[in-house]
C-alpha cells in the first residue's frame, strides 16, 4: 500500500486508512543539512522537506499532506507541489473555531479524501481504520513530573529529555502535538456519519495556532494538575513564531516554572540545552 | 530661489515651508512645518530627503498627524475600529457606517523607526514576551499597553488562518493582555482543480468558488460584528458607496503609480511613493484628505512630466522593491546609490486593485481579500511581480527581508528563482532593520553593486 506521510495531529490517519493507504506521522529531526539552516526557516519545517526529499531519492513512491496550521509549512508546501502536484497536498484547517470553519474543515477533509482515493483507486471503507494511539503519559512513579510542550519533537529528542530527568528522580510528560489526538475515534465504521464524527473529533483538537486559543491553554492546565506537575518545559523549534510567545501565558495559566528550550532541528539536545535543563531541574526540586 | 524638483532634508524644509508660505500654500487642518513632528519625537525625519512639494508636504503632514486625528475622531464620538492583518478590505466594510473610524494598529510597525527607538516600544514589547525573534510589527502590542501612540480601538478585528505567523501570534497575546479581538478567517487560497467551479479574482488570480463563498460568509460575520458595535444595521446603499470610494482611490493612486513608475526623469522619489501607497489601506483615517493629498501628488507629478523636470538622473537604475522596508531611510538609500523605483509589491497589491462594483458588495470584497498575494501560493506573488516588473520596465529587484518576519524565509526561494527564470532580471535580497544606520555601508554596497549590474547590462 501506498505511505501518506504527514506531521500535522490535524490530519486523520483514519481517514487516509480508510481511503486504502498507510498513514505514517512524521516528526522528523534535521540532517546536518546546509540548506535546512537558512535563516528564518523553521527547523521542523525544514528538516519535514528534507525527510521528504530523501524518501523522493530513495524512489519510494508516496504521497505528502501538509498542513495549513502555521505560515512555515504553509510556504514550504509550495516547493515541492510546484515539482509534483499529483502527490502533494495541503489540508487547509481553519485557526478559528466557528460552526463555519467547521463546516469548512468537513470540506477540506472530502477534498483530502478525492484526492487520496484518486490514487487507492478506492473508496473510503470505514472498517480499515487503524487503532486509535492513547496518549503515551509518563509513569506515576517518579517523584517529579515536568510536562514538554510544544510542536510535534522527534522521539530522539524526547529520550534525551527523559534520560537528563531521570537523573533528577524526575519524568516528563509529553503533551507536546505528538500526543495531540482525538479521546476517541474507535469504531467509525458503527457511526452513522463516521466522516462528521471523525471531523469533529480532530476539529475540536487543542491548538496553539488556533485563534483565539484559550482552550489549548485551558487543556495543558487539566492535563498539568491531573498529573501533578511541577514545571513545563516548552520546545521551541528555531524560527517558529507560534511557540516563542507561549511562555507568558503558560506561566499565568498554570503558575508554575516554564523552561523554554530551542531546538535547531538537530536529533539530539545540545550541550547548551542540557546545561540549561539541568538548572531547571535544581530549581524544581 | 528653490522651484525645481529636489530632495531636500527636513533642516532645509525650514526654508521652504517658508517660500510656500510667502508664495500662498493653503494648507488643510493638520498643515504645518515638518519639523514640529520632529521636535514632537519623530527624530528619523532628521535623516531623510523628502521632496520639496507643498503635495509631499501634505503627504507628511496626513501621515504624522494620524494619531492625533484619531484621538480627534473619538472625542467626536466615534468608534474605532482596530482593523489587522487583512491590509485593505475591513475598512472598506466599516466605511459603510458613519459613525465608524477603522486604522491598522499593525502600522505602529515604523514608530519605532521613526522615533529612532527612543519611545520604548520595542523593550516594552520583550518584556511583554514578543521579543526580536518576532518582526516589527510586535511594537503594535506595545503600542496597546502604552497607549501612548494611537488610541486603543474600541474593537479589533483580525484575520486568522493564512496569515503571518509572528502576527498571529502578536494579536493571539494582546487578547492575553486584556484587549478584545474579534477573529475571522481567510483561508490558504489555492487553484481550483477540474471539478471545481473556477472564480476570478483582482489580480488575475483565480481560486475556488467554494473558497469565495467561504470567505464571503466570513465577511458576512464581519459585517455582523460592525453593526452590533455602530449599533444600527448595515445600509446597502452606503456599502456600496464605501466600495466607490475605495475604487476612486484606488484609480488615483493607479495612475499616480503608472506615472512615476514610467516617467523619465523620475517625477516622484521612493520614499514619498511608499507613504502615498499606503494610504491604500485605510486612508491615513481620513478618506476625503487621503484623496486630497494624493490628487495633490498626482498634479504635482503631471506637471513635472509635463516640464520634463524630475529628481534622479535620467539613467538611474530602474529597480522594482519587494516587500515594505522597515527602515524607511532605505528608500533614500536606492537612489542615493544611482536606482530609482520602477514598481512595489509591498505586500498589499490586492488593496490597490479595484474591487467589482457589479457584484453583490460581499461577494466583491471577498474575491479582494482572497486576491491578498500573502494568502496564496508564493509563486502567484512572483507572478505579479514579473507582470508588473515588464509593465515599468524595471531592471532589477530587491527583495526587503524584514528581521524576523517567517513569510521572508521562503521569498527569495520562490520569487528570485521564478522572476530569474521569467525574466532574467538581477535579483538581491537585503535585510533591512528598523535602523539601518549600523547597516548602511553594506546596504549601500549590496545596492550600488545592483545598480552597477544593471548599468553593465545596458550594454549588453
């Protein structure tokens, strides 16, 4: 089967299964690329097109979904769609929260949809949708818990997060967009309308780029007192705009020590990075 | 006697207010010498070459005076009305109401250019957690907490969707900080594919029927909120009048444009274009003296097209700009190294095209506000860009980077490479910050090394 790659939580693997192709989220980490380092492109963003340029070399056949959430992958979308338009697709999804722009995201779903069976050569079968992915939340067990928050962060970078913790007795939590998914979406294919109920599900998804954004404020909150949080690191790529004005606000929401960290699209944290963590950690404890 | 074009610096202004004063200039209520807005905090004015008309006097006097004239308007018992991000169309929808004054808060992005940074926008703005990995236009936020600069609108309204990540992110904290904002959404335009119903749109662009009608409805919110806050519903009449207008301003400014941009000499400096281009947006806050002042340009242009005077020498490069600078000194820059404007897309060209009076007045803005070139693809952009570059002949661009701004990073990308494709024309782009005295000396390089490019290729 076909691979749909994508890095956007706003795009349903259930529906590219549905649709007859395998959905394979990506959050990919830069190469020691030259090109990715151009100043004032976002590091995720650049490091997502290089991951792409290596699977186009490689002669994998796939296709690519990009999303609107935020200008940087809006503006990279054009590079490649101007060299392969029949396999590259931008999922518009709206920032604003109306009936309208839901209305409008149902839209932009049926479109994602043609243009995903016009290369399954299938419909949509609602009985082929993968298994929902539970948040994966960080045992109970260590003595401090330090939420992540940010955009979507390769695992790599995750690993080197919980093993600089656990040097603290400490474990972290992602609440970062890897985890952004809908409570549940199990069993579409008993819905009546599984298409409106998968819509709405991913539609009502917190976001900091949505506009206005309280409830992703308001959902990091709940998800930081369930789980007893002491301090929130925020990962911030270089040159992404929608992360760099978090702080003030996490720090007023949830009153509690905010760690901001900038990663340069690297698969590892720098050394700068973790001396700075390190510092956090003492503060925490 | 000084009766010939120049550009002259504002300590020679002095003189000049003088001379027109003896020789019987009539100014209008916000009249007066340049320098009072100088001595008032407007220090940059020290170091740029304005021309030497009573019409770009009037073009200063409307712009400096804006802040003033808008406390005027509340103390009148208007409303204002904090229009963002959209560059063009919510003004054109609050002109339908009498009672409604409508400015871009996001033009507060050149106070701290023109005050040299001695007002403390900026470290306000970090302190506010906007710091300057954000662009200019972050003083904006500033401006609100201080209000020390325009007043505080009694509502904003903001695009959101396909817009500028920095602004987004800028307007999302002043609702933080305690100032309403009412959101509306204008999505990523894109070509309608085979099956879609195909809708033309200003700028001969195109996109999808179902986008139009989304944006329309959008609009249509818009105008819901401008009724509740005038308090009285939206006349039809007075729309499509507000639509009028904006067209007559638009056509002024149309041949105020072609004039200059084709004229030989050069009738009009750079940076005076730049001002009178603005006013495009929202009128300066005030539509009868925008018009007044540009009919005043356009006359003073005619007439020295007529006498064949002009400001440049006749052989200055012809350089199309890209992007607004945020150092308006830049602008003087161009020409002191031998270029001289042939052209802008300053990132609002779909406010200087005319909006179709033959259709429904929602309809109408809502192909105008999709037709916005930072909505769409990158490519569209430099489309109109090559179209326009060949309509005034231009030579060469530059492409602004404005620091910190995320569209930047991929305009080189996209529009150097297709406008080298399209039309081989030299292509530089430069950084210019909201200061470039510290820059100057390598602007200026990376500038004269344009010109002289251009100058070699002339004879080749």
């Amino acid at each position: 089967m076909t691979n749909v790659y994508y890095t956007s939580a706003f795009v349903p693997p259930e529906l590219i299964a549905a649709c007859g192709l395998t959905p394979h989220r990506l959050a990919p980490a830069a190469n020691a690329d030259a090109d990715s380092r151009r100043e004032g492109v976002c590091s995720f963003a650049a490091a997502w097109l290089a991951a792409l340029e290596r699977k186009q070399a490689s002669g994998e056949f796939f296709l690519s979904v990009f999303s609107s959430a935020c200008d940087q992958m809006r503006r990279s979308f054009d590079l490649p769609a101007a060299h392969d338009p029949d396999r590259t697709f931008l999922l518009n999804i709206p920032a604003t929260t109306t009936e309208h722009a839901f209305a409008y995201y149902k839209q932009e779903l049926n479109r994602l949809a043609e243009f995903l069976c016009g290369v399954s050569g299938q419909s949509p079968d609602w009985t082929r949708i993968p298994r929902c992915t539970e948040p994966q939340y960080a045992s109970d067990s260590a003595r401090i818990q330090i939420a992540v928050t940010g955009e979507s962060t390769p695992h790599s970078i995750l690993t080197a997060l919980r093993s600089a913790a656990a040097r603290f007795d400490a474990s972290v939590l992602d609440l970062t967009e890897n985890t952004v998914v809908p409570e549940t979406v199990t069993d579409l294919s008993l819905s009546a309308d599984p298409f409106d109920r998968l819509a709405l599900a991913y539609f009502e998804l917190p976001a900091i780029w949505k506009r206005p954004n309280e409830y992703f404020y308001q959902n990091l909150a709940r998800n930081a007192h369930d789980h007893r949080v002491s301090g929130v690191i925020v990962l911030r790529h270089s040159f992404c705009d929608l992360w760099r004005t978090a702080k003030p606000e996490i720090t007023r929401q949830l009153a509690l020590p905010v760690l901001e960290l900038d990663l340069d699209g690297g698969s590892t944290l720098s050394q700068w990075a973790l001396s700075r963590l390190e510092a956090f950690m003492e503060t925490v404890q | 006697m000084m009766s010939q074009p120049a550009q002259i610096t504002l300590s020679q202004w002095h003189d000049r207010y003088a001379q027109l004063r003896q020789n019987g200039l009539s100014e209008r209520f916000y009249g007066g010498p340049l320098s009072r807005h100088a001595n008032h905090g407007d220090t940059r004015l020290h170091h740029l070459r304005f021309d030497n008309s009573a019409a770009a006097l009037a073009l200063w006097n409307l712009l400096l005076t804006e802040n003033d004239r808008l406390h005027q308007l509340r103390s009148q018992g208007k409303k204002l009305i904090g229009a963002m991000k959209d560059l063009g169309t919510v003004p054109v929808l609050a002109g339908a109401f009498t009672d409604l004054a409508t400015f871009y808060p996001d033009g507060a992005w050149w106070t701290p250019c023109l005050m040299e940074q001695n007002e403390g926008l900026f470290e306000l703005a970090s302190q506010l957690g906007l710091d300057d990995t954000l662009c200019p236009v972050r003083a904006m936020a500033a401006a609100f907490v201080n209000a020390e600069h325009f007043p505080v609108p009694d509502l904003s309204i903001c695009s959101a969707g396909a817009v500028c990540d920095d602004f987004s992110a800028i307007a999302q904290r002043l609702v933080q900080l305690g100032f309403p904002v009412r959101w509306w959404e204008i999505p990523r335009r894109r070509r309608p594919s085979a099956n879609e119903t195909p809708v033309t749109l200003p700028g001969d662009l195109v996109a999808p029927a179902s986008q139009v009608a989304f944006v329309r409805a959008e609009l249509g919110r818009v105008m819901t909120i401008l009724e509740q806050t005038a308090g009285a519903p939206v006349d039809p009449q007075a729309l499509h009048d507000s639509i009028s207008r904006a067209n007559r301003f638009r056509r002024l400014l149309h041949e105020l444009r072609t004039s200059v941009y084709t004229a030989d000499p050069c009738p009009l400096g750079a940076l005076e274009m730049l001002v009178a281009e603005m006013l495009a947006l929202h009128y300066c806050s005030d539509y009868d003296e925008a018009v007044f002042v540009i009919e005043g340009l356009l006359a003073e242009v005619r007439t020295r097209i007529q006498n064949r005077t002009g400001l440049l020498a006749p052989d200055a490069a012809r350089v199309f700009w890209v992007n607004p600078a945020a150092d308006l000194q830049a602008m003087n820059l161009l020409e002191q190294s031998g270029g001289r404007l042939c052209g802008t897309e300053f990132l609002f060209s779909h406010a200087l095209d005319p909006i179709a009076e033959d259709l429904d007045p929602l309809e109408a803005l809502a192909r105008t506000a999709l037709a916005d070139p930072m909505v769409g693809p990158a490519f569209d952009r430099a489309q109109r860009i090559c179209r326009d570059a060949v309509r005034f002949a231009a030579e060469g661009v530059v492409i602004a980077r404005i620091g910190g701004a995320s569209h930047c990073a991929f305009d080189m990308q996209c529009i150097a490479v297709h406008v080298g494709a399209t039309l081989a024309l030299p292509v530089i782009e430069i950084e210019i910050p909201t200061l470039c005295d510290s820059a100057d000396p390598s602007i200026r390089t990376r500038l004269e090394a344009l010109v002289e490019n251009i100058k070699q290729r002339r004879h080749t």
